[in-house]
C-alpha cells in the first residue's frame, strides 16, 4: 500500500528517480539554469537545496554527503567554492523556478530552474536605473543651422532656399532643356560617323 507516500514519484523506479535529480542537480550547479517540466523542477528544488544549504560548513564531513548525492567531483567543488559563497547570507530559497510556455509534443508544462544569485538580469536591474532629470525648452539662444544630410562633393555650390530668385521648377525645367538639346546633339553627331 502507499499510504502517507505523497511525493511524486515522476513515472519512475526509486534508482532511476534518484539518478535523474542527481543528474539535473549537477547540470543546475554547474550550469547555474537548466529547462525541465514544472513536476521535475518541483522535485529538483526538494532536491538541491538541502545540498545548498550543507555546502555553507566547509567540512569533510560535508563534502561527502554531498558527493553521495551528486556524484560529480566538478559539481562539489563548483557548490563548495563559488555557491555556497554567493549564497553564504541566504536563510534559504537558493533555487527559482520561471514558467515557460507548454512542450510541443505532449503539451507539458515547461519552466526554468535557475539558481537565484545567478541571475544577472534581475539582481542588476535596480541598480542600473539613473535619476530623472526634468526636461525643459529652450526658448533663448540662436537655432543651430542644419547642414545638407547629404555629402556634397568638392567644386559644387550649395545654395539656400532663401538665396534662389527663381522658382525651383522654372530652373529644373532650363536644366531639362540644356539635357535635351545635348542629347540631341549627340545623337547627331554618332549619324554622322
């Protein structure tokens, strides 16, 4: 019977299941932020943190109640130097766990398991924030003159809008004129030949 046995046994034997956090709890460690299904991050948070919370005292002892659990020497050794630092003044709750959206395959649900001083985005948006300055209009002082967005090359005039006696049209249709009479002129000159 399996009365008063209430954790999720995840569809797997009792070596399979233990293999399987070990596995996820090395790749969380080293990796800092894994993808899984929300039932496998459930369990992996049960999991982990105890791990976490041992590798604080530094001792022997520690080490290899951990190591029975992982199974990885690279695992240890990243928990024991570099995580328990980080997380030396945290009473608990090392490990968060972000939603994502459904498998494509059997539709299950996908989260995030990340380990909470990890994550860079969410410690070092407060911080970065600058004060507000009030924005005000100039109203005194001269306009700057705005300078032709295009590169005009060396040798040609830039003339202003306000310097042009003639409308824009009338000199765009001389330059017309001028364009067809030498064309003209050119096709002749290749009849010739």
């Amino acid at each position: 019977m399996r009365h008063g046995k209430k954790f999720n046994h995840l569809g797997r034997t009792h070596s399979h299941r233990k293999a399987m956090l070990s596995n996820m709890a090395t790749s969380l460690i080293l990796h800092k932020r894994i993808t899984t299904t929300l039932a496998k991050a459930k369990s992996l948070r049960i999991y982990v943190e105890p791990l976490i919370t041992k590798s604080k005292e530094d001792t022997t002892h520690s080490r290899r109640v951990v190591f029975s659990y992982l199974q990885s020497k690279e695992a240890v050794t990243e928990l024991f130097k570099e995580v328990s630092i980080k997380v030396a003044d945290r009473p608990g709750g090392y490990t968060r766990i972000l939603r994502t959206e459904q498998r494509l395959g059997d539709n299950a649900e996908m989260c995030i398991v990340e380990l909470v001083d990890y994550n860079e985005l969410m410690l070092g948006g407060k911080d970065d924030k600058k004060a507000k300055t009030t924005r005000k209009r100039r109203t005194s002082g001269k306009k700057k003159e705005v300078e032709s967005p295009v590169a005009v090359p060396k040798g040609i005039e830039v003339v202003k809008a306000e310097e042009v006696s003639e409308p824009i049209n009338s000199i765009e249709e001389a330059q017309l004129d001028t364009d067809m009479e030498n064309a003209s002129d050119e096709v002749g000159d290749k009849k010739e030949e």
